[in-house]
C-alpha cells in the first residue's frame, strides 16, 4: 500500500462530504440544490486545484474516494491533459459533475428503450456541453450515457463527482461497426481520500 498526500484538505473535504444526501433525492429539484450546495463548496479558498501535488505522484487518468454513504457517493478525479473517457454509464444512478479546475468536455448520449446486448444497442447522440471551473452537469436519466475528456492538452483538469449511491458497476459502450456493444466493467480506485491504495 503506498501512501500519498490526501488530495483535499480535511476541512474542504468535511464541507464537501457534509453536503452529500443522508436521504435518498426524490426529485430534479433536490438534485439542482445539491449541485448549488456542492457548488459553494467549490468556491471555498482551499479547493483542491489539478496541480497541487497530491496528485504529482501519477499521470494517468486518477480517481480518489472522498465518501461513500448509503445514498451517495463522492470522488475526485484527476484528468491528465487531454485525458477522455469511453462512452459510459452509472448502473442507472442519478450524478452531478462539478469542474474544481480545468475544464472538461461531456459528450451526451441516451440510451434507447429496450436497447440491451449486442442487437439492437443504439445510442443517440446529444450535444456536447463544456464544463469550465464552477459548472456541473446533473443527470437522472436511467437512460443517460457519456464521455467526458480534458478539453485541454497542456494541463490537467481536476473535477468533483456525486453519485446517487455507490458506484459499483457501469457499462461501457464502444463502436461495433454502424451500432454499438456493451461491456460491464467495475471502476478501480487508484486511492482513497487518506491516500491509501
């Protein structure tokens, strides 16, 4: 197990984790309150930024534990310069995106009704949204899908993330010739918020 510096200080990171849901959401209007809520939170002067060098000791793609509560679950994640993800799920969990530094690019998908297994799998492309430092994208969509990627190529980008539970499983999509298939992957860690692996 190695051992790194926590990535956020343990007051950023208490206010953080204090506004997370005991509760379950019930409804947009909740989920637009915790993103405002998150969003005060990421005005604060001790908001972790992509080069403070907790994050020094690696250059890929990082995602750190900051809570996981019955109801939510937060991360940091660390995007390398011009870093993207695959197109992706969040096994139908509601999520708010919350850029801390950088800016990332959200490129939105809906998967279609029924679309399950390798026949018949579509997915309609949305528009891409940017997400400069302060903003957020929210979803609650059981039915939503995307990649995100650093908009950037000449520096990192760092981004808090929210889900409606613990992130156990989501699937992946990637192109398979004029469709799409379908992998079910389970995330990995790199650290937890104490810095341990």
């Amino acid at each position: 197990m190695n051992a790194t510096p926590a990535p956020a200080s343990p007051a950023w990171r208490d206010a953080a984790i204090a506004r997370l849901p005991a509760v379950p959401l019930e409804d947009g209007r909740s989920l637009r309150e915790l993103a405002e809520a998150l969003r005060d939170v990421a005005r604060q002067p001790d908001t972790p930024r992509a080069d403070d060098r907790a994050f020094a000791d690696g250059d890929g793609y990082r995602r750190f534990l900051l809570a996981r509560l019955p109801h939510a679950e937060a991360l940091l994640i660390w995007w390398p310069p011009g870093y993207g993800t695959p197109v992706h799920d969040h096994d139908r969990l509601w999520g708010i995106e919350l850029v801390l530094d950088g800016m990332l690019v959200v490129d939105e998908y809906a998967v279609q009704a029924g679309a399950t297994g390798a026949e018949g799998l579509h997915l309609e492309r949305r528009p891409s949204v940017r997400l400069p430092r302060g903003a957020a994208r929210l979803f609650d969509d059981p039915g939503y899908a995307h990649a995100c990627h650093n908009a950037f190529f000449d520096r990192p980008a760092l981004s808090l993330h929210v889900y409606g539970g613990p992130l156990e499983r989501y699937r992946r999509f990637e192109r398979d010739g004029a469709g799409w298939r379908v992998s079910e992957v389970r995330p990995a860690l790199v650290r937890d918020a104490d810095g341990t692996a």
